[in-house]
C-alpha cells in the first residue's frame, strides 16, 4: 500500500476544494457541500491514521464526524429552506441583512 | 501492487469528483459528484481496514444526508447562481493561505519522511479475530460510551431543531 | 511470464472463479423480469378469475403466455428512445444506470448455495463476500434512491418531480425499519456475513423467523415500501401521477428501471428467504446428508451438486416471496401517502425500537 503521505496529500487536496467552495461560490447549497467535503477530508485523514497507529480510535472518530456532520447537514438544510422562503433567493449577495 | 494500483484510481477519483463539485455550475450536479466523490471515500476506507466505516459512509452519508441535499435542491427549484466575482481580500487571503499549507504537505510528500501504513491483518487493527464491526463495536461501547450516548443527544436535537426551522408559521387568523 | 510474478495461481483461480459467478448472477437476474412479468399478468387473472394473455405463440406454442412475455420485451427494445426537449439530458440517460447498477450489486452480496470444494480451492458461492454481509447489501440498495430521484428531476416534469420525490422520500423513509428490523439478527446470530447466518439456521426451529418473528413483520412491510411494490406504489401506480418518475422514460430506458425494479424485488426476496428462512438450506435435511446422498451417485463432483441443489432451494424459496409480492399486490388496495409515511415514521419505527430492545432482554435473560 501506499504510505501515510500521499492519504495526507489527497486529504489535503479534497480540503483545498472545499476551501474554494465555501470561499468562491455564492450558492448557499453549495456552500454546504462544500463543507461536507472538508468534512470528508478530515475522515479520511482519520482513517489512515488509524492504519498507521494501529488503534480503531481514528475510525471511531470517523464514526462521530458522520453523526455530527448529519445533524449540520439537517439543520442547515432546514435553514436553507427558511431563508428561500423569506429572502426568495439563496445568492449570498444578497442576502444582506447585517450590514458590515 | 494491486492495492497500489487500486489506490492511485481511487485517488484519481477523488481528484477529479472534488473539483467538479467545487466547480459545476449547476447545484444538482455537484451533489450527484458529491455522492460519486463519497463513495470513492467509502471504497477506499475498506482498502484501509475499515469496512463497517466505508457500509455506514455509504449508507447513512451518501444514502440520506446527499438525498436532503437533492430533495433541498429539487423542491426549491433553485435558479443556478454564478461564482463569485467580488472576492475581497480577506478571501483571496485565506486562499492563499490554505494553498500555501497544501503546498508544504506536498513537498513533504517529495521531499519528506515515509509514515508507513501498516500491512494488513495487524493485530492492533483487529482487536477480536472476528471482523471490524465486531471490534469497533467492543470499542464503541467501552471506552466511548458517553460520547456514543452524547451523540445521540445530538442527533435528537438537530431533529427537532430541523423540524422547526423549516416549519411554516401559524398562519394568522383573520 | 511476468503474469506469473504478478498473480500466484490462487489468485487467477479464484478471479477465473469470479467472472463465472458474476456470470451466473447477471443471467439469473436478467431471467428475473422477464418471468415476473409473465407472472404479473398470469397471476391476477388467476386471483380475479380469468384467464390472462395466452394468445401469443411461436408456431403454435404457446406455452401458458410466456411468449407473451418474450413479445412484450421485443416490443420494449423496438420502440423509439424519445427525450423530451426540455430534459436535462445528462441525467435523462444516466438515471436507468444509475437504477439498475445497485440492483445488480446487491444481488452479487446473496449468497446462492454453500461454499464449494473445485480442484482443491474453497469457492465461495457469492461474488462479494465481505465481512460487513448485509451491511453492504443495505448500503447499495440505500443508493438506488439516486436512479428515482434523477429520472423525476430530469424529465423536468412536474408529475414526474413529484413523483419521484415521494418515491425517493418514502424510499429512505422505510430503509430504517428495514435496517432496526435486521438489528436483532445480527444479534442472535453474531455476525454480519449471510453464509454465517445460513449456516447457522441449522434446524427448522432455528430459522430466523421462528427466532425473530417481530423482525420478520417488520422486513416483509418494509420490503414492500423499499421496492415501490403495492400496497405502497402510489408515487408510480398506473392511476395516480401519470406513471411518476419514469413517464417520460421510453423503451430502453423504461426497460433498465422495470428490470431494477423486478431485481431489487429479487434480491429482497432471496434476502428474507436467506435471513428467516434458511437460506439454501433444505428445511429437514442437512448440508452434510445432502452430500452423502449425492457422494453415492458421483464421487468428485458431489459437492458441486450440492450447491446446484442449493441454489435450487433458495430459488424456491425467493419464488415463494415473488409469488407473496405479487399476490399481496393484487390483493390489498393501495395507501395514501400521508398513510405510508405514518405507517413507517409512527408505527414501524418505534415497534423495530422495542423489537432490538426486547431481543436484548431475552439474549440478556438467557446468557446469565
């Protein structure tokens, strides 16, 4: 197999794209998902830790980081919905409400 | 060698799903590559020995978080939105940040020291002979039992918070 | 040989062993829908007392209207492949693909007879025999929601939309009764893997719906709702929404999700029959008897005849389960959607919930 390195390159990889996402898009969905591949990212850094320890504790973290990744999905899902239903768009531009 | 080779094609997956859904214009694509890019994640998790991870991954993340997603995107019919073109300093900032630290984690995979991974079989890996969901679930249910239990708190909590976001307002009585 | 470096002989064994059980899976399937089709016509007209398509024959044969069957899929092949003009055309030609691969995968995780002794090799008999058995097999078909959801949003249709959400939603919606009811197997049994579980079901007493009756209630409702079968095929019934999700669908199209459909029936039959019914076991006779009987007649190629015998078996009792799909479907009118999903959020939900709980309390009971 291949070492512990190239995992944390691909990581790292996937965690630059979800960076760009979050930064670069206006689509609050987008954002989202953007979020859950630096989510992503970070479990597979996990698991081959995991590997290279020898310990099940990377995957059991693994485990947490999915539970906890399903209730943010859920609830910034739902607000998604809130917002569309009262600014009637989900470009981050405008959404404006705070000044500043 | 196989398992190298197996690795490099994942890897090349994942390469290409993650930068089309940063880079699809339309919302329902990048999801569709989001679940491709999450099931790669899934394959190679049970490359590394952890198999009932890479069941629940595909199962409980590719299987109903992205179909949320989807129903999110369906039923809002969203219009699609363009990139952003007014990127300020402060984001360009944190780009450049990020691409910097990507740049030092390559070079310390040209340059750098090996961590090996270790083969399969290990004995730490597998605590019982009797498979990984066995032993993770001796684990889980030892050592991590509060936050097992906190996580279910959890879980309950993002229910009923989901539910009442999104739940439409009385309507006022005339 | 370089090859020879590469790949010990094992390995090109059991790879060579591999396509031919892949084989074996992808003809048994393919055979499926065609059949259920004959079935799905022959079998209301013998519940309601009529006689079904017997017409259509080849030189006379007509064979109790299986040309029928032959002729309904000619006609599937021939038709012209209309796209609408404002679908999204990626995913109008993805989504049958995206319906048929989990189905197919699914069924490559059941295992169909024993494991096998061939020139001195165990060959399991399943394409895919990892440890996490049936979690894979929930994982995949928990994928096959994708096929739905795409075709509803592809034919930017608003029938077809609707349709293939409440599909999609009442899909994951019962995959969770399904799952909790699978939970108090893999207690009782201790292991994931289906051979395991066969295995283990060893007398009739011990199958798995005698041990977990509450289970089996709970996996037969949900198999239904996973599958869009009647009583719960609002989001695709004939009367109701046009035909949801795949009316813009054509003839090759409609074929890939007609054939997920009848394969994933397939594979949750074989399912229920391997998790509660003993899998390729025959009810009072045992594996061992079986190759003692047959060692009588062939001496190297018992085992192999075995498993053929095995196979048989599970068919047989995966027919017993088609048979119960299509006759409940012709039988019981079908649910409102509001209906459905209470039944499986209020209902279904909280009776798996006591069903893990009471099996813990039994197993708890029993070992101290």
């Amino acid at each position: 197999m291949v070492p512990f390195n190239y995992i944390i390159v691909l990581s790292a990889f996937m965690f630059f794209c979800g960076v760009f996402g979050v930064l670069f898009r206006r689509n609050i969905i987008a954002i989202l998902m953007s979020v859950e591949l630096m989510l992503n990212s970070v479990n597979l850094l996990f698991i081959g830790a995991s590997k290279v320890v020898g310990n099940l504790d990377g995957q059991i973290m693994v485990f947490f980081i999915i539970t906890v990744a399903a209730c943010e999905a859920a609830v910034g899902l739902a607000m998604v919905i809130a917002i569309f239903r009262k600014f009637g768009s989900i470009d981050t531009d405008k959404l404006r409400v705070l000044r500043g | 060698m196989g398992a190298t080779l197996l690795f490099g094609i994942f890897a090349f997956l994942i390469v290409a799903c993650s930068l089309m859904v940063v880079l699809a214009k339309d919302s329902v694509v990048s999801a569709v590559f989001l679940v491709a890019d999450l099931f790669v994640m899934a394959c190679i998790y049970a490359l590394l020995g952890a198999d009932f991870v890479a069941a629940i991954q595909v199962l409980v993340y590719a299987g109903a978080i992205l179909i949320l997603f989807l129903f999110v995107i369906m039923l809002l019919n969203l219009d699609i939105v363009a990139a952003r073109t007014n990127a300020g300093p402060l984001e360009i900032g944190m780009f450049i940040v990020v691409l910097i630290g990507f740049g030092i984690l390559v070079v310390n995979l040209l340059l750098g020291e090996r961590i090996e991974l270790l083969p399969p079989g290990d004995s730490g890996l597998s605590i019982t002979g009797k498979g990984n969901s066995y032993d993770l679930g001796l684990v889980l249910f030892s050592k991590y039992l509060w936050p097992f239990e906190m996580a279910s708190v959890l879980i309950l909590l993002a229910m009923v918070a989901g539910v009442l976001i999104a739940k439409r307002g009385k309507k006022k009585q005339p | 040989m370089g090859l020879n470096a590469m790949v010990s002989e094992v390995e090109v064994f059991q790879i060579v062993a591999m396509f031919i059980k892949i084989l074996v899976v992808v003809m048994v399937c393919m055979t499926v829908p065609p059949l259920m089709v004959w079935v799905e016509r022959r079998a209301p007209a013998l519940i309601q007392r009529r006689k079904g398509p017997n017409r259509v024959g080849v030189f006379q044969f007509r064979i109790w209207g299986l040309m029928q069957a032959i002729a309904d899929a000619v006609k599937l092949i021939f038709k012209e492949e209309i796209v609408p003009a404002v679908a999204n055309r990626r995913f109008f030609h993805i989504a049958p693909m995206i319906g048929v691969i989990p189905a197919l995968l699914t069924a490559s995780a059941i295992p169909f007879g024993p494991d096998i002794e061939l020139f001195g090799y165990v060959v399991p008999l399943t394409v895919i025999n990892v440890d996490a058995g049936f979690l894979f097999i929930l994982a995949i078909s928990s994928l096959g929601v994708y096929g739905i959801t795409l075709a509803g949003w592809a034919s930017n249709n608003k029938y077809s939309l609707l349709g293939s959400l409440r599909s999609s939603a009442q899909m994951v919606s019962y995959e969770i009764p399904l799952g909790l009811s699978l939970i108090p197997l893999v207690m009782i049994f201790s292991t994931f893997k289906l051979n395991d579980i066969v295995v283990s079901q060893n007398n009739i007493l011990g199958w798995g719906v005698f041990l977990a009756p509450i289970s089996f209630f709970l996996f037969a409702i949900s198999m239904f709702a996973e599958t869009n079968r009647a009583p719960f095929d609002l989001a695709e019934a004939d009367s109701e929404l046009v035909a949801g999700f795949h009316t813009e669908f054509g003839s090759t199209k409609f074929a890939l999700f007609f054939f997920a459909e009848y394969i994933n029936m397939f594979v949750l039959s074989c399912l229920c029959a391997t998790l509660f019914f003993g899998g390729w076991q025959i009810p009072f006779v045992s594996h061992d008897t079986v190759v003692g009987i047959l060692q009588n007649i062939t001496e190297d190629y018992a085992s192999l005849l075995a498993a053929l015998v095995g196979m048989l078996t599970l068919i047989v009792k995966a027919a017993f389960f088609m048979w119960f799909f299509v006759w409940v479907r012709w039988t019981l009118p079908r649910f409102r959607y509001d209906q459905l999903m209470g039944l499986g959020w209020k209902f279904l939900l909280p009776l798996g919930l006591f069903n893990i709980a009471f099996t813990a309390l039994i197993i708890a009971w029993r070992t101290f």
